[in-house]
C-alpha cells in the first residue's frame, strides 16, 4: 500500500500543470517541467557543427501520450516551402521529424514527420537504419505560423506501439530529433546521430520519464463495393480489423474477412527474368505492429516474412488466395519480445500461414529467432524455416549482423532441407572513413519463398567496402557533402561457379541548393548466368561494365526534376555493344496544393538475352519507352485527389537464336525464334477522404492491361497501342470507420 502511494505522488507531481492542448501554439505554461533542447547539430551534412538555423525542442511525458513540441525560428532570406503534401510524403519540405525507440533497445524506432503545412508522415524503423514507410498511426499535430517562424506540436499515445514494462514508475526511452529546411536540405538533429551510419537507433539519446499506459480497442469495419466494367459484374463485400491492446505488454490484431482491395497504384514492371520482383505491402492489418517480424539479411530484400504471400496468387494458379481470416499478436515479459501471426485462406487450394517470433535484449547486443510455417494442400507441401539473428554492438564504432537460417520442404513423400548465413561487419573511422566486411552463404536447396522473400539461393558472396565522407568542403562549392566508396566484391553459386567479380566506385553528394547526386561505376569479370535457363545449364558472359547517374532537384519555384541515366554492355556482345537508359520527370506546380507531372523513359539493350525452352536462349536488340503522367491535388487536409497513367511500349528484335552447350558456351542455331513486343497499361484515379482518424472513403477507378504478340512493331507503337488495352476496367468505393472504444 505505501509502494503504491508512493507511485502515486510520483506520478502526481511528474504530471504537467496544465493538460498540453495540441494546436501548434507553445503554451510555456502547458510546457512547464518539459525537457527543453537547443543543441541540435548538423547530421546532413554529417559535421556535428550547429545547425545553420536555430532549433528548439520540448519532451513531456503526460498520461495521454508523449508530447512533443519544436519551434523553429526562419528568418525571411531562408525561403519556406509551402508545398502541400500527401500522408507518407517524401518532397523536400520543411519539416521536423521525432523517432522514438520505446523500449531503448536499437530494436524497433517509430518515425513521427510533419511538415511546415502539417503534414505528416510516419514509418517503422528496424536493423538500425532501415525505414518502411507502410505502416500509418494514430496521433495528433498541429502547425502554427508566424513571422519569425513555425511550430509544431505532437501527441503520441501511449498505445501506438507495444513497449516493455518500466521499473518504479519510470520508463527509459530513446528520442531522436531532427528538423530539416527545405531549401537546401539541412537536417539538424539531437542527438547528433545519423540515419546513413550504420548505428542509427542505437545512438538515440536515453530520457527516463514517468511511466503511463493507455488501453484501447479499436475496430474498423469496412463495406465496399466494386463493378466490373469488362466483365458486367459486381461485388459486394464487407469485413472488419480489430485492434486490443489492453496494457504496454501486450497487443492483438484480427482481421475478418479482410477486404484487401487495391486502393494503391503498383508500379508496371515488365520481367523476363528468372527472379521474381519484390512489392512492398501497403494493406493496413500486414502494417500494423509488424516491428517485430522483421528478420531481413542483407541480400536485397530478402525477409523470412513477406506478407505478400498472403493472399497472394493462389496454388492453382486462378486469381488470388482468399483469406479468411487472420490474428497477429505481440508483447513483452521482462527484456523478452514475442510475435505470433497466423492467416487463414479459404476453398481446397488455401493456404495456412504461421510465424513465432521472439527476440531478447541485452545491454550490447540482441538474440531472437523466427519460425514460419506454411501449409499449401494443394501442393502437398508444408514448407518450415528457422532463422536466429544476432546484433552485436561490442563498442561504438563497431557493429557486427549475424543471421542463420535453415528450410525443410516436404513435398510428395520428399523431404528437402539446407541452411543459409550472413555476416556483415561495419567499422566507423575517423575523419569520415568507415570499413564494411559482409559476407553471405544460401545453399542450393535453401527454400524461403513460401512465406519470405529470397531473390535467388545458391549464393556465396564476399565483398570489403571502403568509405569516406567530406564535409568540410569550401563554402563556395555547390555541395554540402560528397561521400565516396569503393567496393571489391565476388559471387559464386553453391555449385562453385563464377557469378562475377566487381570493382564498385560510387559518389554520393548532397547540394546546397537541396538536390542530391548520385554517380556509380560498376566494372564486371567475366563469369556465369546460372538462372537464365530455367535449371538447364550455365552461360558464359564476357566481362562487362556500367555506369549510373541519378539527379533530383526539390522545388524551386514552379518546377521539380528527377533524372537518371545507365550506360551499360552486357549480354554476351560484353564490351562490343553499349546500351543506354535515359527517364527525365518534371514536375509542373499550379499551386501549392496541385502538381501534374509528364515524364518518360527511353531503353536501348542491344544484347538482351531472353530464355525460350530448355536450352535455346534469344538474343534480342530491346527498345522500350515508358510514359509516367499524372496529378496530385490536396484538396484539403482530409481530401486528395490523385491520377496516375504508366504505359509501357517494349520491341524486340532477334539478333540470334543460340543453343548452351555443357560447357557454358553459347551456340548460335537457325532455330525459329520469334520477335516479340509488349504492351503494357497502368490508369488510376484515387479520391480519398479522411472521414476521421485511420477512417476513409476511397472512390478509385482503374484501368490496365497486358499483352504480348509474336512480332515486332516499334517501340513508338506499341507505347501508342498499349493506351488502347482494356483487359481490366473497374470502379471500387470504399468506406472504413475506426471506431476507439
């Protein structure tokens, strides 16, 4: 009883005065007892010199939320930008950004941005420095502007993110602040860590607060409907998400009958490839509370949980799978974290999805492990996969990532397994040098792609990477930083064949004016292409080159660029035929609220090797050209209004038909080998309408298609043609309500 008062009184007197009224006007009274910071430092460029413009913040814990608050002082010679923008914004805005790390751990960060015109953004941070912008919370802003400045305040409830239990009445968290000026990109941040170091969670700054917790039930039903325009036909649906989190501890997500309907817009990608493309997941119940399953390795992409599987194309290859239904919990006991997901898709052919995820912190380092397991009846298949992870951070300039995995298949009566690792090593330097080590094993049979993502197994790589960033460069440079590396990397197939050996060199730089460059140079030994024939042999590729650009200049007055270029050889002409890429997008502003963009892309792959049957390969010349057009209106703060057109024209000539003999070589043959062009169509117009927090009214109409024929016609033509395809045309309204009990 007296432990108990004696909380009490702590917590009474670590209250606020005054409750924190979120309106973008900093009350000092409200503000009384907050924690006050000034000593924000320059992070972009990477100097720790003090921000160029000066920058206060304000950290208050109440038992509504964590509050937050920055005033940030503008003279008029440092242009605003009052650019409106769209939830989940990437423009270069003004803007202030709060991550948070709740449990202090460098596990899992939650990111926090509004803009100078209040708008926002918000993402997930895991693995230190990686940020996955699907995930969408709720919580409170508000922006207020003056002469001198602007200001922000935030509230962030205790519910928006599970976090360990604190000990007497106190909770420790980790707090990153930054503010960036869009006019030239500064980012000025305390403490003064930085997302392009490979320790980024793990230098936030410790701050013991009282501890509060908040309980919710939240529900969100939905309705929708969807005509088809092609087919004549209509559908109805309805279904809801359901969110508990009755303490910090512990939180429960469901779905019933989940409508997944597609309200995003996938970028058109046209693959030949034998690898599959990966797509982020942007569906809400997949975004929710998803920290806890990230178990990535560094090969691009990879993931032991991709939730794009479920519900993804069914087993029997008609349409997607039908999920049923699906719950994922997570929580703590002690330094302990767990995760349980488990989905459900209907009929004979669905599949059953289960993951188990647990992890433990310690003061320098955390283990955890994750088991999935997916069963597909139709396949007679069950595919389960073990993977342990470890992050070891035995000083401050070191940093060591470790993952081991394993995969059991049994399919027909057979039970296949193999076993894949990763390390990667990171050293920070002084005087801006870093070292990066990383190596990588997947064996041949190693299978992940039932529940995660893998691009290829049969993997062993090494590569030692050496760094440099200059900050320091003169003031009258263009340039507010230039970071150079250089690469040395060598891949092989478990079978010990030659993939390629590599000499990288690259240039990263950010500009005063706030555009950023990016400039590579990749030079390849010869080697194999173990995957272009389907399991039916290796080709030999000479050695072969390429070199990139990529240009984006924020707004400056009316207008906007994106740039990017590629010249390249390849194939099997090596160094004997060059290629090229070009895509320009401007960006046209009528007002602060409505953008419209035009911009194209234009490809030339003079050798581009395309797998027919068995061991017959074509060599094609490939032209493609690409049109991306389009608006973006915020209506208002709760409205917006977005078109999106992409169309693809792709020709394809045949140069030579080729055989590949055992030994790897490529054999030309007088065998048919057709030319072949692709038509692809992409249209979408997307009302959406924030009815209340995390609740919406979408109104969407989209068109698109696809087709491939047995000729060449030009690319010209085929882009002309493909804005005729119709092969998909529907309206969809939908309407979903998140009801806070």
């Amino acid at each position: 009883m007296r432990v108990s008062l004696t909380l009490a009184i702590l917590a009474a007197l670590s209250a606020p005065a005054y409750a924190v009224e979120i309106d973008g006007r900093i009350d000092p009274a409200e503000w009384q007892g907050a924690r006050h910071v000034t000593d924000f430092r320059k992070v972009q460029p990477l100097s720790l010199e003090p921000g160029s413009l000066p920058t206060e913040a304000w950290i208050l814990a109440t038992p509504e939320g964590l509050a937050i608050a920055f005033r940030n002082p503008q003279p008029p010679q440092v242009p605003r930008t009052r650019q409106r923008v769209q939830r989940d914004f990437e423009e270069q805005v003004d803007r202030v950004n709060l991550m948070i790390d709740y449990d202090g751990d460098g596990r899992t960060g939650y990111n926090f941005t509004v803009s100078s015109t209040d708008g926002i953004a918000d993402a997930v941070i895991t693995n230190e420095n990686q940020f996955n912008d699907d995930w969408d919370g709720n919580w409170r802003h508000a922006v207020s502007e003056d002469e001198a400045g602007w200001s922000v305040e935030m509230l962030i409830p205790w519910y928006i993110a599970p976090m360990r239990e604190g000990a007497d009445g106190k909770r420790t968290v980790r707090i990153y602040l930054d503010r960036v000026i869009g006019s030239t990109g500064e980012r000025s941040a305390w403490p003064g860590a930085s997302f392009t170091r490979p320790r980024f969670l793990s230098d936030f700054a410790p701050v013991e607060m009282p501890q509060y917790d908040q309980s919710l039930l939240a529900i969100t039903p939905y309705v929708s409907g969807l005509y088809d325009n092609v087919e004549g036909s209509s559908d109805f649906d309805g279904g809801a998400d359901i969110f508990w989190k009755p303490n910090g501890q512990f939180q429960l997500s469901a779905t019933i009958n989940p409508d997944f309907g597609q309200v995003e817009s996938d970028d058109l990608v046209v693959n030949f490839d034998a690898t599959e493309i990966f797509i982020s997941d942007k569906r809400p119940f997949f975004t929710e509370n998803q920290g806890i399953f990230e178990f990535t390795t560094p090969s691009d992409y990879s993931q032991l949980l991709y939730t794009r599987r479920v519900g993804g194309p069914a087993d029997d290859g008609n349409g997607a799978g039908d999920i049923t239904a699906a719950v994922k919990l997570n929580g703590s006991i002690g330094a302990t974290k767990y995760g349980v997901f488990a989905a459900d898709e209907a009929d004979e052919v669905g599949r059953t999805f289960g993951a188990l995820r647990v992890v433990r912190d310690m003061s320098k380092q955390n283990l955890g492990a994750m088991l999935t397991r997916v069963d597909r009846p139709f396949l007679d298949r069950t595919a389960t996969v073990l993977g342990v992870d470890h992050n070891w951070r035995p000083t401050q300039r070191v940093s060591v990532e470790t993952r081991l995995i394993g995969s059991q298949i049994d399919q027909y009566g057979r039970t296949v397994d193999d076993t894949g690792a990763t390390m990667w090593v990171n050293y920070e330097m002084d005087h801006g040098w870093r070292q990066q080590w990383l190596a990588m094993h997947f064996g041949n049979e190693l299978e992940i792609n039932d529940f995660g993502y893998l691009q290829r197994a049969s993997t062993n790589y090494l590569n030692w990477q050496v760094m440099r960033r200059f900050t320091d460069l003169p003031k009258e440079s263009r340039y507010a930083s230039k970071d150079w590396r250089v690469r040395i990397s060598g891949t092989d197939n478990d079978h010990g064949d030659r993939l390629n050996r590599q000499l990288r060199i690259s240039r990263e730089s950010d500009l005063r004016n706030g555009s950023y460059e990016y400039a590579q140079i990749n030079i390849n030994g010869s080697g194999v292409d173990d995957l272009l024939t389907r399991g039916n042999g290796v080709v030999n590729k000479p050695s072969n080159f390429n070199t990139y650009f990529e240009f984006e200049r924020p707004r400056k007055g009316d207008w906007a660029w994106e740039m990017e270029s590629e010249i390249f050889s390849g194939g099997l002409a090596g160094n004997d035929k060059i290629g090229y890429n070009l895509r320009v997008q401007p960006t046209y502003f009528i007002s602060d609220a409505f953008s419209v963009y035009l911009g194209g892309y234009v490809e030339r792959i003079p050798s581009w090797l395309v797998w027919q049957q068995d061991n017959l390969i074509g060599e094609f010349r490939e032209d493609m050209l690409q049109l991306d057009a389009g608006m973006d209106w915020t209506i208002t703060n709760k409205q917006e209004l977005r078109v999106k057109l992409q169309a693809i024209g792709l020709d394809a000539e045949l140069q030579q038909a080729y055989r590949v003999a055992a030994n790897g070589d490529a054999i030309a043959t007088d065998e048919a080998v057709e030319d072949f062009s692709v038509r692809n169509l992409g249209f979408q117009v997307r009302y959406r309408y924030e009815l209340a927090p995390l609740s919406y009214l979408y109104v969407v109409y989209g068109r698109g298609g696809f087709e491939q024929e047995p000729f060449a016609e030009g690319a010209d033509r085929a882009l002309r043609d493909s804005l005729e395809l119709r092969n998909d045309e529907q309206l969809m309204v939908k309407l979903s309500y998140r009801f806070e009990l």
